[in-house]
C-alpha cells in the first residue's frame, strides 16, 4: 500500500469521526455497533447486581474498543490501534448523550417505556442527577479529546510507517 493510499484511507476515516463530533446527537451506523457491545454488558454481567448490571453496559461498550486498540499498539499495529482511539472517542460522545439524557429521559431506548433508562438509574442511585449536565460534558470532552488524538496519531503513523512486505518464508 502506497503512503499516500494509506494517508487518503486514514484521511477519509477521521473525516467520518470529526463529522460524527459534529453530529453526535443523531443515530450513526457505528451506533448499531456500538449498541451491541453496550446491551451484551447488560446480558453478560446481569447476575452481579443491579447497580452493576446498569453500568456494564457503557463500561463494555467504551472497553471494548479501548482494548482492541491497545492491542494494537502493544502489537505494533499502530495505524490501527490509532484508528481504534478515534472509535473510543466516538462511544465516549455517545455515552454523554445518554447520560446528558438522564433527567429528560426522552432518547429512545431499545424495549421501549419498559426499560430502566442506565444513566438516570446510576445518576439517582449516586445521587448525581443534578450534576447530569456536568458528567455529559465529561464524558464529551473526553471523547472529542481522544478524536483528537486518534486522528492526530493515525495521520502520523500513516504519513511515518513504512509498508510491509508479505512474509514469505525461506526454506
């Protein structure tokens, strides 16, 4: 792969997660994604409590791509795992949009009226549904901080990394 192919493909994939920034708010592909990862927290950890069982599911959906990225930086798969913190970054704003909902509950939610909202759950039971605002604008900054990054660090890894070469082995 040619460097400018990969710093194109890089460039185009930080454009998709700057426009998502942007956008945070409206329902994404990567969110159906994302989404998965969350409920399945929810599924997983459903036998270690309630309090637990509600917080698992943000915890799964924002661990899930922080540790395939760390996996690929401790592989040295850099451009990867640099692509993998804008994914990070992305959950992160998607998180604060829930969260940001806690007190207005009105974001739709997968099983509709008969579901316990998780961010308004954990808020109250903390006694932190006041600062709801505050934890929104959080976890968002957080997010945009980790887009930043990841974007900065995928165009250099992009513009620096040599291409590989197949392996072939010799006998």
């Amino acid at each position: 792969m040619t460097k400018y192919f990969r710093l194109i493909s890089v460039a185009l994939v930080c454009a998709y997660f700057l426009y998502y920034a942007q956008t945070y708010t409206e329902w994404h592909f990567i969110d159906n994604v994302n989404l998965i990862f969350h409920e399945a927290g929810h599924s997983i950890f459903f036998w270690a409590g309630e309090f637990f069982d509600m917080a698992a599911g943000t915890l799964l959906q924002l661990s899930i791509p922080l540790f395939i990225s760390l996996y690929f930086f401790a592989h040295r798969q850099n451009i990867s795992g640099a692509l993998c913190l804008l994914w990070v970054g992305q959950n992160l704003l998607n998180v604060s949009a829930y969260a940001g909902d806690a007190i207005v509950m009105q974001m739709d939610l997968l099983g509709g009226d008969l579901v316990t909202h998780d961010w308004n759950y954990l808020l109250s039971m903390t006694g932190n549904l006041e600062h709801t605002p505050a934890i929104a604008t959080a976890f968002y900054t957080l997010g945009i901080i980790f887009i930043i990054v990841g974007t900065i660090l995928s165009m250099y890894f992009a513009w620096t990394t040599e291409a590989t070469k197949p392996y072939r082995q010799v006998i």
